[in-house]
C-alpha cells in the first residue's frame, strides 16, 4: 500500500516546474519506514506515502489529516521524538526521526528541550513575514543602506509566491507576464545578495506594547526584538466553511493542494471537487490539471463566476464544468473523502429541495476565501476595523500603510486580502513611508508607488478593494 | 424606574456567588451589574487554584468553608465547574521546613488535613518533579482548583433559573445617597432605586466605594499568567515553589504564574520579562514539559489590602456592603464570601464569626491580621 500510495500520489512530470527532490533518508511513522526527499517535510512525506490520517481529535476520535500545509492551523499535528503537537506541514523530515499520530490530546512530552538563553536585538527595521509585501520591502530598505531583520515562520521565503506558477497580470514593474515562481526566486536572490539578516522558521508569537518588543521564537531560543520600525507583513489564512464532513482527511485549503502540487511534487488527490470559483479556485483548478489531477468540478455559492474570465475559459476548454449557485453540502468517507454532495441555492443563498448532486471525487479543496494573519497588530494595540470588502479585521491605516501607532506599518495581505503583485507595491510603499520618516528623501517615490497602486486597482477587481479602503484608510 | 432590594455591582464570582445565595435565600429581586462581560475581571484572569494552605484562623476557617461549598457547587449547579481535589504540593527548602510545620499545626487544630511530607513522598504525588534542592513539601490533598469560565456561566445559568436580573456592559456612574441612607443607583443606562448595594467591583472596587465617600486602602498589583497547548491530564495537584505556581487544568493546558516584583500599576498589558522567567523557573521544577508551546498569555490584578485579607461586611454608611480587596484570593473564596454577604444581607451577621474580623473597620483600629502565604 505504502509503496503504490507513493507511486500513485509522486507527480512525475509537469508541463512548467521540475522537481528537486534531492537525496532520500528514512525515518519512523508508527514503528514503520518511510522513505522521504531530504527536501520535504514529514507531513508531505506521509502524504505522498499514501498516509491520510494524522491524528485523531480529541473529543469524538475524528480523523484528522493535514488542512492548510503552511503551519497556521493545528490539523497536521503529531508527536515527533517524543514531542506532542508538532506542526508536521512545516517540519523538515531529518532521518530516524520518530513520528506517531496522536489519539486525541497529546502525550505529555518524554524528553527535555534545553533552552539557549534569551537574546536581544536591537534593530532599526523589522519585517514580520517574508512574502512578497516583505520581501519587496527588505529590497527598498537595503537599497537605501536599511538592512531589515525579516522573521519568517516557514522554512522557505517567498510565500505563497514559492508556489503559483502562473503568469501575472498588471503593470510590468510588478513582473507582469512572469510566472510567479520566478518572481519569488528573483526576489529571495536579490535578498541574499543584499545582505538581508532573515530569520527563517520563526516564530513572531507576541507584541508587548508597553516596551514595544516584539517575541520571537526560533528552535529554543528566546529572541526579544527591539525595533524602531515594525513592518507586518503576516500575510493571510485559508478560511474554512461550515458544512458536513469538512474535517475528513482529504479536505484541503486550495493553497494546500498548490503547495503539495507546486513546491513538493504531490498530488493531492485523483478527482478533486474545487468549491469557489474566485481567481484561487479557478487558477488552481487549472494547475490541478497540470499536475495530472481530474478536476470533477468547480462549485460556486454566488449566482456568478468570481475570477477573471480567461481562467474560467481555460477550464472550461478542459470540459471542467463550473456550477454556480451552488454549494457543497456534506463530504463523505471513512477514513478519507470518498464522495461529496452539493447543493444548488436560490438566489437568497438557502438550498433548493432536492437539487442534491453526488460527486465520486476523493479530494474537495476549498477555496472560498482568506481571513488577515493580524493577531500580532491587535496585541500591539492598533486599531482594527471589519470591512467584508478587504475579508476580515483590518489595522486603520493612512494612504501610506502606517496604523494607528506610528512605528507600525502594514503591507499585503495582512491590510486586506488582495493579490501577490499589489502586496509586492504595499511593500515597497510601507519601506518608503518608514524610510521618510527616518529622515530620508522618499516623496518621490511614495507618489510614484501610490500611482502605480491606484493603476493596478483600477480594473473592476479593484473596486472591491478600494471600497474596502475608504472604510478604514484615515487622514 | 425599577426598585430593586440589593444592587450588585461586579459581574465576576463574588458578585454572581452573591446573587447566587441570596436567591437561595429567596430574596429575587436583585440584579447584577458588570460593565463588561460576566467574568472579564479578575475572575476570567485567575490562575484556578483553590486552598485551605493558609496562616491565619480568618483565611483557614473561610476556605475550610469554601471548599466545602465548591463540592456543593460541583454537585448542584447547572453545569460542572470542573472542581478537582487534586491537592496544592508546596514544595520548601530545608530553610522553610520549620515555619510551614506550625501554619499546618494551625491548619490541622482548624480540621484542615495538610501535612509536612518528605522528598520521596513528593515524587509519590508528582513524578516528574525535580527535587533538588528541596527539602519537602506542605501538602494538603483536600485544595485543588475549578475551571473560572464554566464557573461563571454555572453561576449565570443558576441565576436565570431563579429570574435574577443581570446586566451586562452598563457600568454604574453612581449612588445617590439621602440622609445617610442609599437612594439610587444611575448607570449609564437605568437607574435603579436601592438601599442596598454590594460592591464586589473587584479591581473597580475603590472606584464604586469612593461614589458613596467610602475610601477603601486597596492596591493593584499586576500578575501574569502563562497557559501551554494541551496535552492529556498527567498533574492534578497545584504546585508551588517559592513565588511559582503550576497545575494542569481539566482541558489539558499548563496554567501558572510568578511573581516580577513589579510596583503597583494600573496597567493590563502583559510584558516580556514574564515568558522568559516563567518558563525558566516552571523548567526547573518540571523539565519535562519544555517542549509544550505557550499559547496564551495574560495579565490580571491582584487588589491587595495592606494585610493580604479581604474587606467583608458593612461601612459606615447603612446598606453599602463590601466584598472586595481579595489579595490574588477571590476565585477561591468566592463560594464563601457570597454565603457570608446573603446572609449578612438576609440575619445582619454572619455566619462565620471569623469573617467578622475582616470588616473595614480593623485598619481604623489597627487590628490587622497578617497573612503569610502569598504566592505569585
């Protein structure tokens, strides 16, 4: 079973990405060998080995598989050498490791971690998240002679950007036309050439507004930041709708199958059911067949398509049928999806009797939305405000990305959801924002930014955004 | 305008515990003021412990009674408050041994069943533990700790049942007094008319008193509090070290604090001395848990009077009552306290005469009792 699931799940070729898996080394799942790439982590080598549950929840014995693949939900955890409650999706596999499901709540641990004693860092600039909005802002900071401290909590920088193979539209600055990896890769380069201090596999997990430090975690050691500037840059988490079912294993956050697809060469499932048809759903549905995935179908709440028209047509040139008006009801299986219902809804959004559609799919990917990473921002004190329009709880900010508190910026998708090309400007924006502030000549270039911002907004797709923006941008 | 016979100010378990006896007394129509949510005070910030480890025949006899109501408490509210005998483990140094033997000679004299144990015994009740340097432990098998949020809404659910009125995010602006006898309360929203109010105000406390001119000798002090991921229960006992405490509550999450020495404030942030401190010092004495990760992280006050016992009982002005100044100890003493004000409310005494040492009038007269055993 091990050996077919791996054969089964291995994408083994891609019309765009080429796979560098690197060397193998073994280690332990419940007493068994598993043979990984060095370059994944354990939960992409479980999955790739056909391995569906994680863990099992704590109150009605549910299994559980991974979910977001990112470490920003809980649903992939394990024990690990004797640990409970890893984050399996970010852990990189080391040979002979032990890894066990966990049967509800965790063992208590057996080992003792020694811990290194705190530091401290003083810094002129820090940037929390080293996405896009983050990485574009090192660049501006070290090119005016700034060396940021950027603190990323996934092994790799780059962000969702590592993954969306996808050519980009808008203005050319931005790296319109190119395909978002190469974005990324270009990117995390020109960083290291910079110099940048990164911080890979951190955790920022607090903000203490009284002393305004920050508290980062990386392996056992305490790390107390104290910064002049803050930029956050937290990005976004897969939100989850209610329906039943949606804890199977096999139950993926659409950003879940583009990271197994596009960065570790896994597929998620043999025939997926993609729900939402928004940019997301639709692009990734398309990369889904790149991969040599089935995509049964695209289902969609709202009477009309979400995305923009030639990702729908791209689908639809496959035969891929997308629904609208139309919603999942209900995931089954046992130990993983075997089958999804959908339901079609009226235009109030309530079901339709009897409209009920059986799906023989094994995997439902959920794209239907982002909600803010701003948990840090709340704790620092800066004022928030809901605009359904920017998806959730969002810092107050003025034109140039500053908050409520004057040494905290904001940029990406963190200020609102939006996409990777505006989030690289945001970035740019907030470095210049903060670097005029420091005393440096930047008008300029905060004018140019804004302009080219007010550019890329300027489509039906940004309405949204600047609706959302006139709710909670002051000054 | 609404009458009301009691006005109670203070949403957490002392106002709620209050209300609570007094419908059992069968007095109804009352109501309980918070000005934010039930519990969002001192209550939902505690660190869940429960003891009769105590140094002084006040704080022993009351929590004696207390813990005696939490079992009615478990057993007869709505919903469990998840109280659990597991016991406090105090661990001492060789240093300590001598002044711990007498409060539990005092503790044994006033029916509570502590006891001085050695080093091998303390590895009986907590294996894990680190014992080095530690000489024994003061434990009482009969403490342990409740859960605070299903506490309160244990609590809330009661009062709905009996028709108790509460109110939530009104707060009382003030107290009208006429001739030496209390008239109304206005809040932001109604107003009330009353002659008697109970200000169980918690941190709020000297804030409501001082409506009426009563000044109350109360400090605030901020305590942090750490909580870990869950794990399967392995620790029921508390235990204490020093200004360090720890249990495990019935969820799975290591709960404990410290002390940082820090002066009075009026601020709730948490800050980043606590994590580092906290975690060194809780290593120390159980290393097997350093790969648990913090999920939260919080702030509340301990309102401290100047010998670490509560204000209970009446003022000088006719109907005003006090339940506040609980020195980092109103969760526990919740049942008992809202025992002694409905009966003090209902018979003019109360039923423990202990708690009548407690009343505002000793820092007039100087007779103050001192308490000891303060932790965190």
């Amino acid at each position: 079973m091990n050996k077919k699931g791996a054969g089964m799940r291995e994408i083994k070729s891609h019309p765009i990405l080429h796979f560098d898996r690197g060397g193998q080394v073994e280690f332990s799942f419940e007493g068994k060998r598993i043979t990984a790439y060095q370059s994944e982590t354990v939960a992409m080598a479980l999955y790739r080995n056909g391995i569906n549950v994680f863990s099992e929840s704590s109150k009605l014995h549910r299994p559980r598989g991974m979910f977001c693949a990112i470490g920003k939900c809980s649903s992939c955890m394990m024990r690990v050498n004797g640990v409970p409650n890893v984050r399996t999706c970010i852990l990189p596999v080391r040979s002979n490791m032990q890894v066990e499901r966990q049967h509800g709540l965790g063992e208590k641990p057996s080992g003792v971690v020694h811990f290194l004693s705190p530091v401290e860092r003083e810094e002129t600039v820090t940037i929390i998240g080293g996405g896009p909005a983050g990485l574009s802002a090192a660049i501006v900071f070290a090119e005016n002679g700034v060396k940021p401290l950027v603190i990323e909590q996934n092994p790799l920088l780059g962000g969702q950007l590592i993954k969306q193979t996808h050519k980009f539209f808008g203005s050319k600055n931005e790296g319109a036309g190119i395909r978002g990896i190469k974005i990324a890769k270009e990117m995390i380069q020109k960083v290291e050439n910079l110099g940048i201090p990164t911080l890979a596999r951190s955790s920022a997990f607090g903000f203490y507004p009284e002393t305004d430090t920050l508290g980062v975690f990386k392996e056992n050691q305490y790390i107390k930041v104290h910064s002049n500037y803050y930029l956050f840059a937290t990005g976004a988490a897969e939100r989850m709708i209610p329906f039943e079912g949606n804890d199977l294993p096999g139950v993926f956050g659409a950003g879940a199958a583009q990271t197994m697809m596009n960065i570790f060469g896994i597929k998620p499932g043999n025939r997926v059911l993609m729900v939402g048809a928004g940019n997301v759903g639709l692009i990734i549905s398309y990369q889904l067949l790149q991969a040599g995935v089935e995509v049964a179908g695209v289902v969609e709440a709202a009477p009309r398509i979400g995305g923009y028209f030639v990702h729908a047509a791209k689908l639809r040139r496959f035969g891929v049928p997308i629904l609208t008006s139309t919603t999942i009801k209900r995931a089954i299986g046992v130990a993983r999806v075997e089958k999804a219902v959908t339901v079609s809804l009226d235009d109030k959004f309530n079901e339709i009797p009897n409209s009920e559609k059986e799906w023989g799919i094994d995997t439902v990917c959920l794209s239907t939305g982002l909600i803010p990473s701003v948990t840090l921002l709340a704790q620092a004190g800066c004022k928030m405000k809901y605009s359904p329009y920017l998806s959730g709880y969002v810092p107050i900010r003025n034109k140039n990305l500053m908050t409520t508190k004057e040494n905290i910026f904001i940029a990406g998708d963190v200020s609102g959801v939006e996409e990777a090309s505006t989030a690289i400007l945001e970035g740019q924006l907030a470095a210049y924002s903060i670097l005029k502030k420091m005393g440096k000549d930047a008008a300029l270039q905060i004018d140019e930014t804004r302009s080219e911002l007010e550019k890329l907004r300027s489509g039906p797709f940004g309405t949204k955004i600047l609706k959302g923006l006139e709710e909670v941008q002051y000054e | 305008m609404e009458s009301k016979d009691v006005v109670i100010i203070g949403g957490g378990i002392t106002g709620l515990s209050t209300a609570y006896y007094l419908a059992k007394e069968g007095l109804r129509n009352i109501v309980v003021i918070e000005k934010s949510y039930l519990g969002s005070g001192s209550t939902g910030r505690c660190g869940t412990g429960i003891r009769q480890q105590f140094t002084t025949r006040e704080h022993i006899i009351l929590m004696r009674e207390s813990v005696k109501l939490w079992k009615e408490w478990e057993n007869n509210l709505p919903k469990s408050v998840h109280f659990r005998q597991g016991g406090y483990l105090w661990l001492l140094k060789e240093s300590e041994m001598d002044a711990y033997r007498e409060y539990v000679r005092l503790q044994n004299i006033l029916g509570v069943n502590s006891r001085i144990i050695g080093k091998d015994d303390v590895k009986l009740i907590v294996p894990d533990i680190n014992t080095e340097g530690i000489a024994g432990a003061s434990w009482c098998p009969s403490d342990g700790n409740a859960y605070p949020f299903d506490t309160i809404d244990a609590l809330r659910i009661a009062l709905k049942r009996f028709g108790i009125l509460i109110r939530q995010f009104e707060e009382v602006k003030e107290i009208k007094v006429k001739n030496g006898i209390i008239q109304q309360v206005v809040t932001d929203k109604e107003t009330f008319n009353t002659h008697f109010v109970v200000d169980a105000a918690g941190f709020g406390a000297r804030k409501v008193a001082r409506m009426v001119g009563v000044d109350l000798p109360l400090k605030l002090y901020r305590h942090q509090i750490a909580v870990s991921e869950p794990v399967k229960v392995f620790l029921e006992p508390m235990v204490v070290k020093g200004e360090l405490y720890f249990t495990q509550t019935y969820r799975g999450r290591i709960i404990g604090g410290t002390d940082l020495n820090e002066q009075p404030t009026e601020s709730l942030s948490s800050t980043d001395e606590f994590l580092p401190q906290f975690a060194n010092e809780i290593l120390s004495v159980l290393p097997t848990i350093s790969s648990l990760n913090v999920m939260r992280q919080w702030a509340g006050f301990y309102v401290v009077t100047p010998d670490h016992h509560p204000i209970l009982g009446g003022t000088d002005l006719p109907g005003f009552l006090l339940g506040v100044g609980f020195s980092g100890h109103g969760f526990m003493l919740g049942p008992v306290v809202g025992k002694l004000l409905a009966t003090y409310i209902m018979h003019g005494t109360m039923y423990l005469p202990e708690a009548n040492n407690l009343d505002l009038r000793r820092f007039r007269s100087g007779c103050l009792i001192q308490e000891k055993a303060v932790i965190g």
